[in-house]
C-alpha cells in the first residue's frame, strides 16, 4: 500500500538527521496521497538508525491507523488537520530544530532581515499564539493544528511554508514532503541568522518591503528566473 | 566479573565523544549492578581512542576498587554517593559539555522553556550550591556527590534526571548508564537552546505550568503515549 | 570550450558546500578566461551533487550565454559587472554564508579587529548602501554590481577583495576563481570572529593602524615576508 | 637530523587542522630539542593537505635556519623567543583559533570561571598589553615573544601554559609539542564556554580560589590523583 510513498517519506524523514535537525528522535516527516486521502509518516519514538521504509505508518485525514505494526508519531493528529486545512501541501515536517525552536521558546516571530529569508517566506515567519489550558488539557494534538490554522487565516500556506510553535517548535510544509523537509532546512538556517543579525546590530530594521517582493517573485513569481525552467 | 554491564559502560562512554559531549578525557560514565552493588566506571584520564571495556574499573559503594588494574575516575566518589543516595538509578554520567558547563558556571538553574525541556525534566534544572571552603579541602568528590543528594531532597531524582554543579559542570543518570547518556545529551541541547532562547528575548517567560505537567505526562505519565509500547 | 577553465570553477564551486558556506544552492564561483573576455559560472539552483563541470555556462561580458544548456546563476549580471569594472580580478564568489550573512542584514561593516582580519582585508569589509526601489524594480543584478563598483570607487579591490551586499549577502573576488573562494572561507570566519570579539566586549576599539598596515604588508607588500617565494 | 622530532612536530601539527582550531593555514607548531638546543618548526603558508614530515624545518634559537629547503613560520622567532626565556618547555603552538581570537581581540584575559579552566590554568588566561608602534616597526615577531615574556615575569609558564596576544591570537606551550596542542584545544574550548558563560549570566564572578587551588593540584599537585600513575 503506497510503497512509493513509504519509500519518499522514509528517506524524508532520514534527511532530518543528515541535515542536522533533530536530538535523538526528534522530529518527523510525513507526506500525502491526496487521492485516496492516505498520509505516511514516521512512527513515534523509534531511533532513526533502525527506521525501515516499512516501518512507515498509514494514517487517513482523522489520524487513524490504516495499516502499520507500530504507533504513529505522537503529532500525527496535528499534520492530519494541516493536511485537511490547506488543501495545496503534500509534505510536513516538525522538528526541535535548535535556532528555531530558540525562537518558538521566545514566543517572537522571525523578522525578514534579507533576502534569503525573502527567497522562501514571503514575510516575517510568524509564532502562533500560545495553546490554552482548555486546548492542551483537551485533544493537543489536534489543538495544535488548529492554532497554526487560525494563524494563518490570513495567509497563504505556500508564501509561508512554515510556522513556529509557541513554547514547542517548528513546523512546516510543502507541495512534498522532499519540499517540507527543504523549508525546515531553510527555517532553520533563517532562524541562526536572524539571531545573529539582532546579535550584531540590536537595533536593525526589517528589509524594505520592494527587496522582499523582489526576491520572492523571482524564486516563486509568475516571471520566475531562479534555477531551471 | 560483570561482563556484561563492563561492555555496556564501555558503550556508553564511547558516546560521549560520539555526541561531541566531550574535549579529551573530560567525562565518564558508570553502570551499577544493584544485585551485587558493585558499579563499572571508566579509568582516570585514558584516551577515548584506546579504551578498551577491559580497562573498565569495578568499585564497591564506597568507592573501593574491587577489581580492575587502573585507577578509576577521579569522579568515583560522586558517583558512589549517587548510586547510594537515589536507590532507581542505575547509571550516572559526568562530562564538560559546553553549554551545560557554561550554565553550570553562570550559577544559573536552566528555566523550562518549552516542550523539549518538559519531556525529559519536570520543571527547571536546578543548579547546586557552591561547596564551601571546608567540604572543598575534606573529601572532595564525596562532598560534590552530597551537595547534589542536599539539593534534590524535595525531588524526584526520575523527573528530574540531572544537575548542575555549580562552576564545574553536569551529573545525568537515569534507569541505565544509556538512559544516563541520553539525559546528557539532552541536557546540552536544553542547556544551548535555553541560552539561545534568552539571546533572541531578554524578557522571556517560562512555559505555562500546564504545558509543562501535559508534556510530561505524555512521555512518563500512567497513560504515556509517546513511542512504542 | 575553455575546458580548463570550466574544471576549475567547478572544483571552485564544490569547495564551497566542502567549507560549510552553502545551505542547498546558496551559492555560486565563477571565473574569466580575460583573452576572450569570457567567463565560466555555474548553472542556476542546480543541487552541488548533481553538478558536473560540463554544466558550467560560459557567458560573455554582458551577461549573454555563449555556450552551454543550462541557465546560467540568476547573480550572473552581478558578476559580469564586476569582473568589467576591476580589471585585476579574475574570479568571483557570492554565498548566502552564516556570519557574512548575519553582518550583511544588520547593515555594518565589520571593523578590523586584529591580525587575521589585516592579513587579508586592509581595513573594514564595507557594508555596502542598500539598492533604492527603482534599482530593485529595474536591472536588479546589474545594479547590485554597480552599488558595489560605487562602494569601492575609493578602494583597490585587491587590497579589499569583498564585501558586503546590504539585506543579501557576501561577494568575494581575487586574482583567480581559487583565490575568490579562499576569500569568502576567509571573509566568514573574520566575520565570526568579530560578531564574537564584539560580544565579549562591547566597547571593543578596532586595531591600531599601525598593526593591520604591517600584516597586510607582511603577506602582500613589497618585501612580504609569509610563505614560501 | 632530528628525524624523530620532525615526525614528532609533524603530527602535532596535523592535529591543529583535526581539532578544527585552524582555517587554511592559520597555525603552527614547534618542539625542541634541548640537547642541540635546535628547534622543529611548520614551514610558513603550506596548506596542512600538503605538509610532509620531510618538510619540517630545523632552526636554531636566533632562529637561523639550519636544515630545511623551505621558509620556516613567519613566527619563527616569537617561538625562539619563547624557548630562550621559559627553559622548562619544550613545545610551541600557535593559531588564529576561533573563540581564543575573539578574546585576543577583544582585549580582555579570560576569567576563571570553573573547573574546567582551574584543572589546566592556575587563575585567568592573561591578554598582553598590546605591541607599541615601534615594536610593531622593529623586529615585531622577536617582539611578540617578548612582549609576552614581559607579562609572564609574575608567572610560571607551566602553571599557565599559554596567553592571548592582543589583537592576534593564542599562543600556547607545553613540556612536548604534544602538550602544547592540548592546551590549544583546552585553550579554545575555555574561551567559548567563557564567552557562553558571561552570555548567560552577564553579572557571573569568578570561581571561588579554594576551588581553583583544589583543581589544579588535584591534577598538577605533589598528590594529584588524576589520570594513571
């Protein structure tokens, strides 16, 4: 079932340690089938050292157990309700990425200092609000999706394909899963150079706003120029 | 004599390095076996490079040597208070790793500041007292061993599976030497991502209790449902 | 075509992910045959696994591809620019590099604070003005390289061979394409090393003029006196 | 001549680059023979890619060269210098080491701050007072050496086995070469964990005497008991 997909998910999810962005096993990447309405992510807890692309668990958009021997990955009900929210993304990614989870410990959104930030997220990078007692009390899981959801009311998933948690750390997304595990990348790197910016100049301004529309249209815009056609 | 828990101390020694948690010679680790009471500690100042699980030392909860040709870790005696102290370890680890030594140093307990702290340690990570003149000149590592054992009496050596000795650096343990390992290096990364955490806002508050008591029980709770049963 | 040339900027571009100054694609090496006033650069967002040194386009003085199949570095204006207007230099490198980053969105130049830094650059590493609306808005990588020809107008490039983009990133130069690629190794360390000098001192003073004039004249005046003849 | 010593400096050089305190070139080291009186030193500028055993140059204390068909180091004779006035060592290190640099740029010796630092150095690491003009437009590298031996006229080199040259960088020593690039990488690592330490607590004082005192013969006293017999 899905064995490509297993096999795409897998090899996601072993990204996360080369690119050094998870302790331990601390992370977990999923991807989706929209056609049947099936995601595959990670099981919970196990060592990526001993992870097998058969391992991978299927799950459908409630965050049930369609096939697979183990549990799945304690957030799975958070990627289920960004899967059913934001209909464009196929891929998602959470990680205690250090820098970026400094920054979700700081409760502060990521100002958009240049333009590698402006490359990949169109805007500041923003902290959800943190989850009530009633909501982490209640399904947390599932609380957690629908805080990132009403925090992006306004905004558009693929402008901004990530977000920090508050108190927790990031997450993020992408058309794949290979795409949600390169902005978790890229968030991460953001986040360092961000805080090293402030570090430098503790009174810097945000990039103007034409720098920032500059280098997002030519990345992402319809008369896009960067890498191959 | 102890074959097994001689090769498994050696393993969990050999991570240290592995996990960049130590410069030189600067860690050991220990197992005890609570049957006999004895535990396996790694020799005084030998190279990582040529360890061998045969050099490992076997001491008494005294710190006596029971069998071994080399001297054990200058540390013995703090462990031994340890293992006499918190009678559900059954591993404990010392290392310099940077940031936990950096905190150790500061003479500041580590605030919980979110999720990945609250998984592993309930609440703060609490910086010792500094040893006074007389328990520095007496028996030293005794001493050290006793400042902590003081420090804890209003705590749960399990919720809380590691310390700061004041301007000298970390002590973890755990239910084995690898769960000891595991909590030091968690505590590295809590240590560097709590200053980081603090560089990015000098204002920042601790995570709400609520968060703190959910994640905690979602790992080491009666109804756990963090990885695999 | 330019064969040689095309394997040296290969290797050129395959140092810089080796040094640790490129995230993903964050970055591009190119260097010029000047008999035929053409230059070699790498292909635009192509993956440095994947990249081959029959990849490498050859473009002539205005930007326009002479040879190859690719699309050439969307920064190939930027480089075309400056290779017309420093004569003397005959290798180029643009990174998105942590620190140099970090220095270029706080919008300083980054002050010479010892001898590393003099043995290379003769005084700062400018920052240079941000690119105004109208420059972002028309030839944008054209203009970048004129903002920097415009900084420079009272600097010998090879005494300071790079600088800093305001709100983007490092550009380095040198008298080869392996020369430009030793700067930017060289300009991310200083770039480190200051953001830390600076964080251990606030009130830090630059270095006396009479120190950096004798290291730079060490290894680059007349009677230099570093290395073998 | 001295085979056995060149093999000796050799590899105590090709541990600089393994210990990850030099970037390209930035480093050497050199050890004694106190018999002939002759000392071992890196030639000047060769990549450590490069370096043979063959290549190590044999000078005298006016720092002559007497064997080798290479320059030495440039800082030839801030070595000889140091070998004249401190008899009891028998190796010199010098590098560009990223967080010793930034403290030798900034100015300030390093605070004792813990055990760490009191197991190896006996109170804080001193920063010389900077190079007059003149020194600077005299013999400067002979100078170097005697600025240092100037700040040591209170010290014993073997207590405190290294130094920061202000505006420049770390110069260690030792009884071997081998020593000496120990106390490079001990020397660092006090530098970061020093800088991390005052980024954590910026009102932090130093570690209290007795326990420095207690450090440093624990494992350089009459009745050290660290390490193996």
């Amino acid at each position: 079932m899905l064995e490509n997909l297993k096999r795409e998910v897998y090899r996601a999810n072993m990204l996360l340690p080369a690119n050094n962005l998870v302790t331990l096993t601390w992370g977990n990447a999923s991807g989706i089938d929209r056609d049947s309405g099936l995601f595959v992510i990670k099981p919970s807890g196990v060592d990526y050292d001993e992870l097998d692309p058969l391992d991978m668990v299927v799950c459908d958009l409630s965050g049930n157990v369609v096939e697979g021997d183990m549990r799945p990955s304690s957030d799975t009900l958070t990627h289920a309700v960004l899967y059913r929210s934001f209909p464009d993304i196929s891929g998602v990614v959470h990680t205690h990425s250090s820098w970026a989870t400094s920054w979700a410990q700081s409760g502060r959104s990521v100002p958009v200092y240049g333009t590698t930030h402006a490359d990949y997220f169109y805007g500041d990078i923003p902290c959800m609000r943190g989850l009530t007692e009633e909501e982490i009390q209640g399904n947390y899981e599932e609380n957690t999706g629908k805080v990132i959801v009403e925090g992006f009311a306004d905004k558009d998933p693929l402008a901004v394909p990530g977000t920090l948690v508050r108190n927790h750390g990031p997450f993020t997304w992408g058309k794949s899963v290979n795409d949600a595990v390169h902005h978790s990348i890229i968030l991460e790197e953001l986040c360092r150079m961000a805080a090293q910016t402030e570090m430098i100049n503790k009174d810097v301004e945000r990039a103007p706003d034409y720098l920032v529309q500059k280098h997002y249209e030519r990345k992402h815009g319809p008369n896009a120029y960067y890498g191959q056609k």
